[in-house]
C-alpha cells in the first residue's frame, strides 16, 4: 500500500500559498480519483486505488514544520514502512513550474521534511519536490504569499504532471517516476 502525503499549512488563509504546493496535488488527486478525505485525530484521509493498487492519500491537520507527528502516526495507524510513502511538498530552491523526483536523502532546507526525517527516524522515504522559486522577500514570507495569476497557470500544470508522477510511482515504481519525470524541463510546462 502506498502512502502519498501531502505537506500544507492547514486553515483557509493557507490554502492558496505556496508552502501548500503539497496540499494542492493531493487535493487534485483525490478529485481525480473521486475520493473523499475523512478528518482522523490529527490528520485527513483518502482511500483509492490507482492501477489495481491501494492508495492512502493523506494531508497532516498539524503546520508543516510538525508534518512529521502527523505522518508517524498514519504510517504506525495503518503500518505503512517509510519506504512506501511519497510525500510532495514545495521547494524555493527549485523554480516554479519545477517537478523533482526523489528517493530518500536529506531534507535541503525543508522543516517539514525535517520533521518527518526526524519522527520517523528514517529518511527511505520518497519525495516529489514542487518548484516555487524565490524571490527577495524573507523566505517565511515568501512560502506564506499566494501564487500571482500567471504563476497559479505555471503551477497548475505541475499540479497536473505531479498526478502523473504519483501514477507511474504507485503502477511502476520510484526509480521509473525518477527516470521519466526529472528530465521534464520547466519551459515543457509552459508550452502545454
């Protein structure tokens, strides 16, 4: 069984800022596969199925800079090994529009996947890294300020290529997703 989580702020003046980048594709993704989140203790889940296989689509009801607390006790509530989780979460160190794959490795610079490393005590786990950019602004404005208009566009068809990552992951496997998908180029969203 796969886990896929999303890393978001929770609370309606969040929902549209980039730290939400993950919240955003797993809200697409239990759309698309018509699943409805169901609030637990501290955290909101989705059942699914993508290709025959089992999907547990998840957001933590905690800040993203504790997603950890939340992610430990979905994986220990359903027994889910780190290996099987796919977290997706923004990134200011890629641009926007960026899609990255990755399996494992440390958390560059994000607290919320600091606190998954640190509550899971493990880092086998794997990620997909939304491109936000950055600009002048102090970072934790910046991941707190909403997408512009033209940048909802860009990001909207990361949104939409990330379903398609989480696809090949769960169908085919990390090290496929990572073969296919990080060699799209940021200029190849913008041409669709």
């Amino acid at each position: 069984m796969q886990l896929v989580v999303g890393l978001g702020n929770p609370g309606k003046e969040y929902k549209y800022t980039r730290h939400n980048a993950g919240f955003m594709v797993v809200d697409a993704l239990a759309k698309k596969l018509s699943a409805r989140f169901k609030r637990k203790r501290n955290y909101f889940l989705a059942t699914a199925n993508i290709g025959g296989k089992a999907v547990i689509i998840a957001k933590p009801g905690t800040f993203v800079n504790l997603s950890g607390k939340a992610v430990k006790k979905i994986a220990t509530d359903l027994g889910i090994k780190t290996d099987k989780i796919l977290a997706i979460h923004d990134d200011a160190d890629l641009s926007l529009g960026t899609l990255k794959i990755k399996k494992g490795g440390g958390h560059g610079g994000h607290n919320g996947v600091a606190s998954i490393i640190d509550e899971l005590n493990a880092k086998d786990f794997s990620r997909i890294r939304i491109g936000i950019g950055r600009d002048n602004k102090d970072l934790k404005d910046y991941v707190l300020s909403e997408f512009s208009a033209s940048e909802k566009k860009v990001i909207g068809k990361t949104i939409d290529l990330s379903l398609d990552a989480i696809s090949v992951v769960v169908k085919k496997g990390i090290n496929e997703a990572m073969q296919i998908f990080n060699s799209t180029k940021e200029k190849d969203l913008t041409r669709k």
